[in-house]
C-alpha cells in the first residue's frame, strides 16, 4: 500500500509540474514570424546559397582555378573555363551550382584565395522544376552584386528579393 501511495504521489507531483509549464506558457506572449509578410534578420555569416562576386567594376573576381570545385564533397559545382591566346589568364565560361545537391557547408567558399565566392542569405529557393535549381554564372553573379554588407564570416547580406 505504501508503494502504491508513493507511486501517486510521483504521479500527481509530475502532472502538476506538467500543468505549471503548461499554464507559464499559456500566458506568456508568442514569438512567432508572420511569414512571408515578416522576414527574419539574418545574422551575418548565415550558409545560404553560395554566389559570385565582383570587384567595384561588376567584373567577377572568380579567376577558374577551380579549388571551390576540388573541395565540394558533393561535387556539385561546375566549371569549364579557357586561356585566352598569348595571355596565362584564364577565362570563366561556365560556372554552375546545383541546388539540389549543395549542402551549403561553405567549403568552397573557404577554399576560394580569390575572395570570389561568399555564402548568401537567400533561403527561399523552393522550386517545382529541378532545372530552375541548377544556378549558372548569371545568376549567381546577379545574387553577388546585391552584396550591402563585407564579406565577414565568409557571409554577406543581400538587398532584394531573390528572382527566378
């Protein structure tokens, strides 16, 4: 019978703290994003998608040495690139980042010497056509040059919507 008395005892302390957690919350004011009406600020250094920058002319500063490729695990970048004749520079064809594949763990970001790659804000990426998740150079210039804050963190903010 005493085992039986402690074991309600055990019972009714827990339902009651239970219930106080309960009603603590009840009255507590809701933290909640009225989303897509709000936006959350994020901090600076957030993993969105990774972009192209540029330098203060708008030309990209990516030069093709194609480490941000070598140190993706997933192998989801890719680029062609060609020498231009009589110069040792290389020449950015194509630079192409599948979304769907990404982890968004910013190695390739870490692995740029050049500073032309940084991890954007841009989250809203959702799209019923898997091709419109594969990101070429334009795009991912396009991204870059809407930059409004310094590289910190290997992240930047961007002004604007994200287009499509």
């Amino acid at each position: 019978m005493r085992k039986f008395l402690a074991e309600v005892y055990k019972a009714l302390k827990s339902a009651i703290l239970g219930l106080k957690v309960t009603g603590k919350n009840m009255v507590t004011p809701a933290i909640t994003v009225q989303y897509p009406d709000e936006r959350l600020d994020l901090p600076i250094g957030y993993r969105g998608i990774p972009v192209l920058l540029s330098d203060a002319e708008g030309n990209l500063k990516c030069v093709s040495c194609e480490l941000c490729a070598r140190a993706c695990p997933v192998e989801c970048i890719e680029i062609q690139s060609h020498r231009e004749e009589g110069k040792k520079i290389k020449v950015l064809d194509v630079y192409n980042l599948d979304a769907t594949w990404c982890m968004y763990c910013g190695l390739c970001v870490e692995a740029c010497p050049f500073d032309a790659l940084a991890m954007s804000d841009q989250y809203e990426l959702a799209d019923y056509d898997l091709k419109n998740l594969v990101f070429d150079r334009d795009r991912l210039a396009e991204i870059g040059r809407r930059q409004v804050t310094e590289t910190i963190n290997f992240g930047i903010k961007t002004g604007g919507e994200p287009t499509r």
